[in-house]
C-alpha cells in the first residue's frame, strides 16, 4: 500500500524508493557484476533519479556526476575494482561511483559536517585509491598506479577518468607526456568531454574505426603484421605512415595531439550510450599500452533543467526536483564575489591599464561582471594557475595592472610562480585570494587555510584581509594605487557584513596599519584579528575586551602591536586560517623583538585562535567554526575563562 505523506517532497521520495529495484539490491561492485549487461541502462536511470533526489536535499556539484554515470557504471562492471585502480579527476563527478561502492546510503549525508565527503577520499572507501580536490591530477596518478603494479608484478589496470576542463590545466600535459613515452605502460584514460556537441563528431566513419581498432582480431593481425616485418628502417617506416594515416583521420576530434604523445586513440563515443560504452570499455580491457577513450557527454544529462542551464547546474544548491526551481534563499547582504567583481568593473572603467585574470572561476569571482561590458580586457585562461600567475607578471612587466583572481586553495599551485616570476622581480600584479579560510562543505582540498603561512614569508610582498565589504572596496583601490610591487588581498566565500558598500566613496587605505574596532583603556585581554573573522570576536566577547583589525598581516603594523601590548596582558591572536605561520606566529616574533628590544610591556602572555596543525573536515563554516573554538559564542567563553 502507498503511503502519502503530508509533505509533498517526503511523497516524492517514497515513491521513488518504491522504483529503485535493481539499485536496492546493489551495495559495491560485485552486486553490480550480477546484472545481465543490458540491465545496466536502467540502473543508470535509477542512479540518476536517486542522485537527484539526494542533492536537492543535501546540496553538491550535481551536473557532472549526472552526466558520466554510465561510464562508472561500466567501469565497475568490467574491470575488478578496487584491485584496478580508477583514478577520478576533478572528483565531483564521482558521485555514481561512492553510490556504487557501499556508499549508498551513507551518499544521503553528502558533504555535510560528519557526512562523506563530495569528493574521493582515501579514508572514506577502499574504492577511493586516491584524493582528487584538485583538477588535472588523474593522468600522472594513474600512471604511479601501472608503474607499481608492473613493479610489483600485480597484474591490475590502471584508469584515469579525467574530464570536465582538467584536461586544460599544465599537470595533465605533464602527465600525458610521461605516460606515452613508454609503450609498456598500461594505462587507459577516459576523457569525459562534456563541452563538445556529439552530432558533428561521432558518425559512421568514427564508429567504423572504433569498432576496428578494438577489435581482438585486428590488434591481433597488427602484432602479427609487426612481428613479421622486424625490426629496421622498413618496419619503422610502414609504422610512421599508418600512425600518421590515423592521426590525419582523428585530427577533427582532437585525436592527434594523443597520437603524437604515443597514446593509442579510440572515438569518439557516445559516453551516454551504455551499450556503445560496455563494448567499447570491454575490447580496450584487452589491449595493452597507452590508451585513450574519447567519451562525449552531457552534463546534467537525464535532468532537463541540469541540461539546459549547465553552468547553474554545477552546483545548484538545494532544488525542488520535480520542478527544478532552485530554492537557495535570497541573502539579505552582498556576497565578497559580488563586491569584488562590480568594484573591478569601476576601476577598470577609470583606469584602461587594468585587465583581470582568472583560471576558469569566471562566475564564481564575479569576473563576469567586467567580462560582460568590457571583455577584452578579461582573461579566462581555464584550469592553469600556474600560467594565470605568470602571464599576469608579463602584463605587469609590460606596464599593465592585473587582477589575477584565484581561489585560494588553488593558488598554492602557482606558489613557486608567485615567488620567481611575481615577487622576485616586484611587479604590480594584484593577487586576489578568494574563498580565503574556511570554505564549508567543499572540505580540506578546499580550504584556503594555508595562504597567510605560505606567502608572509616572501619578501616584496604586502597581504591584506578586509574586514567588510567597504574594506574590500578600498583595498582594491589601495592595491591599485600601490607601485611598488605585489598585493594579495584575501577575502572568504559568501556573504559579507552587510555594510553600505556602494555608496560609500572609496579611500586608499594606508600600507600596514591597523586600526582600534573596540579599544577599551586598561581592559585585561586585547583580541587582534585578520579578516572578516573579527566580527565574531566583537560578537562573542563582553564589553570589556579590545578588540583590533590588524588589515594587514605583511608590513605587520609594529607600532599599533606594540600600544596593545603596553595596555593588556594577554593578547589573543585571531585568524580564518592555520595558526602555524600566520598571524598567531607574527605576533610572538614582534613580542620577542620587543622583548630583545628592552621595550617594557604589560603583556605578558600571547594566545592564539586559529586552525591546528590538521585538515579542517568539510561541513558548513559555522559548524566548523565552532569545532574549532572559532564561533562566537566559543570565542567568548575562551576569553570570559581568561578574565
């Protein structure tokens, strides 16, 4: 008997759970096996129909995982998983997988703070052989996978499903380049283009070719063919012409670049299509060496609004999933991207020597914004950090001022790019860090946490936090004032303060001073803090506490130290980041150099409030926050314990 639910979307669930009989019997891969193959589409129907209903609830980056679902299905059904390795890129798209691999019901708790995360995880399942926050890591960790197989003398495949524009970022190349130089190395990697329309690229002279080259009798006849003719300059010769035959006939799709690297190339395919996917994946089982399987597909396929709008689709946020309405809730302030993208627009309106950079986070920077009215002067240069830095430092070199926006877990990437070809040579590029600190249930690939520690300690370089929104804003327009190097501003994911930024007329900021939030004479404890993070201190702390936005953390502002210290006993350091480094770190050195000074101070103790020597887990901001010490009420009852 169905049962009806006074809430419609409870409804909704139990009649699809009522549907969902060949998944309600699978919990790993060997469940799956048991299948007849050409059950396999269904199952994809009913995985997608579960994933759907889970992220409306619990919110993740649905369009992807949407749209290689047969794929993974395949995967698991032919190769012996976890024994063969698959190696996700950018591993949002793995969500198919973690439902197929005892995830299941644990997949309703995704990304929330306790829950599993949204990405791959090497703690989470055997079937997670390696983590993947970041984009373009597969192909070279695939690779470490065949060589110790062959190493060790485990006869195991090694497969890399990398797709969603990983494959435009440096690593892959690099990866690509190291895997095809030697024909012994077993690899397959699946390129899961989701950006290339199917009808132009797969036909009948496509799918002839396919069905040849992994075919059992042809590769067999080739090695007969090779084997036959031996070696010297005649064989060599007969080999280039074929290769350069085939490399001619797959040049339209992209194939050729592959071929040159010594990959075998094989499609394109339908990666929707499930029997055109099992049989291929079946036949390339077989084939040894270097391989690559071109798989076109389409995000958000089999949800008609995650088709139609892939970019929103992405990542929706909670949605009704019968009418594909996002229900995300208007927020009563402006989010820091939102600051950032309409104030980069004025001041490149006002000055023509500023152009933006991003890698590939056009609409989460807001970069959008200036791209719309004046797009020649924005650079999108996809998932490259590397190259997004060092470009930036060309434009610098050459008079220009850029905005190189990037996400601050991704900027350690171009750390060493940073260093030389930014720092080293003190040139004005204006490194905007955004997501800086905890960024919620994207989890520890994504957290900027580290950015403080890593780049106070490179000379030439000035690192500010805004506090608000209107900080933010005059930050900016004191970056682009200041001429006399690098400037990274740091700022966090989301809503701001709620502080009247527009109409507030802008002001350059003065290089390496703080300012007094609370200053309260002769009060015992002095809280010092970087960033928007403050707020919770003047939240959570009595009345009785100073409390300071130090702006700056490089030039570190001495003197406005040295008067807190004079007038409290304790200070109390406060940071969106890791204590070790950071600001916690800069203010013992300037109380030991006051100490070698001779300088007498009131202060006698320094404590710090920040992250530990650990990766924050994934959950909202607030709930880590307060795992941390880092809420407001918790910073509160730190302090109260201190007074």
């Amino acid at each position: 008997m169905c049962k009806v639910y006074s809430d419609k979307s409870k409804t909704v669930s139990y009649l699809r759970s009522l549907l969902m009989k060949l998944l309600d019997n699978i919990s790993f891969p060997e469940d799956l096996r048991k299948l007849n193959p050409n059950q396999l589409e269904e199952l994809c129907a009913e995985i997608r129909e579960y994933m759907i209903d889970c992220c409306s609830k619990n919110p993740g980056h649905l369009g992807a995982s949407l749209g290689v679902v047969e794929i993974i299905a395949a995967i698991h059904y032919i190769y012996n998983t976890p024994e063969d390795k698959v190696v996700f890129d950018v591993s949002h798209q793995a969500y198919a997988h973690k439902i197929l691999t005892g995830r299941k019901e644990a997949f309703r708790s995704l990304r929330t703070f306790g829950g599993i995360s949204g990405f791959t995880r090497r703690e989470e399942s055997p079937y997670d052989c390696f983590v993947a926050g970041h984009a373009s890591t597969s192909i070279s960790a695939a690779l470490g996978f065949a060589e110790s197989a062959r190493m060790q003398g485990k006869k195991c495949h090694s497969i890399a499903v990398i797709g969603d524009g990983a494959m435009g970022g440096g690593l892959a190349y690099e990866g690509l380049n190291n895997a095809g130089s030697n024909p012994e190395n077993d690899i397959l990697i699946i390129l899961n283009d989701n950006n290339i329309s199917i009808s132009s690229n797969v036909g009948a002279m496509h799918n002839y070719l396919l069905r040849l080259t992994t075919s059992r009798f042809y590769n067999n006849m080739k090695s007969k063919v090779w084997h036959v003719l031996g070696e010297g300059s005649f064989r060599d010769r007969i080999q280039k012409r074929v290769r350069k035959f085939k490399s001619n006939l797959v040049q339209g799709v992209g194939g050729s670049i592959f071929e040159s690297l010594g990959f075998r190339y094989f499609g394109p395919i339908d990666g929707n299509d499930m029997e055109q996917v099992f049989e291929t994946l079946t036949k390339l089982k077989e084939i040894p060496g270097p391989k690559v399987l071109h798989a076109i597909t389409i995000k958000g396929k089999g949800y008609k609004p995650a088709e139609s709008d892939p970019s929103i689709w992405h990542a929706p946020g909670k949605f009704d999933p019968e009418t594909g309405e996002i229900l995300s809730k208007p927020s009563t302030t402006a989010k820091y991207q939102e600051v950032f993208g309409q104030v980069l627009l004025e001041l490149a309106r006002e000055h023509k020597d500023i152009v933006g950079i991003t890698p590939a986070m056009l609409l989460g920077s807001s970069m959008d914004i200036m791209q719309a009215e004046i797009p020649e002067r924005i650079f999108d240069v996809g998932i490259a950090e590397e190259h997004a830095v060092t470009f930036a430092a060309a434009l610098a070199a050459d008079g220009l001022k850029p905005f190189c926006n990037i996400y601050s877990t991704f900027a350690q990437r171009s750390y060493d790019q940073i260093i030389h070809d930014v720092a080293l040579q003190r040139l004005r590029v204006v490194l905007c860090f955004d997501r800086a600190g905890i960024v919620g249930e994207d989890g520890p690939t994504h957290h900027g946490s580290f950015d403080l520690a890593a780049y106070r300690s490179i000379p030439n370089m000035v690192i500010a936090s805004p506090c608000d929104e209107v900080e933010l804003k005059n930050l900016m327009h004191t970056a682009y004032a200041f001429e006399d190097g690098p400037f990274i501003i740091r700022y966090p994911r989301g809503g701001g303060q709620g502080s009247e930024w527009k109409n507030t007329p802008a002001s350059i900021l003065p290089i390496g001073k703080g300012i007094a939030l609370r200053h309260i004479k002769d009060s015992k404890i002095a809280v010092i803090a970087l960033g928007p993070i403050v707020h919770n201190a003047l939240k959570g702390c009595e009345e009785n506490v100073s409390v300071y936005n130090m702006r700056y953390l490089k030039p570190f502002d001495k003197e406005l130290f040295t008067q807190i210290c004079a007038e409290h006993e304790i200070v109390v350091t406060l940071e969106d980041g890791c204590l070790k480094g950071g600001l916690y770190d800069e203010a013992l050195e300037q109380y030991q150099a006051l100490a070698e000074e001779g300088v007498k101070v009131r202060c006698n103790k320094i404590c710090g409030l920040g992250l530990p020597d650990e990766f924050a887990p994934h959950g909202s901001v607030n709930e880590v926050y307060k795992k941390y010490g880092l809420d407001a009420e918790s910073i509160g009852r730190y302090i109260e314990k201190m007074n």
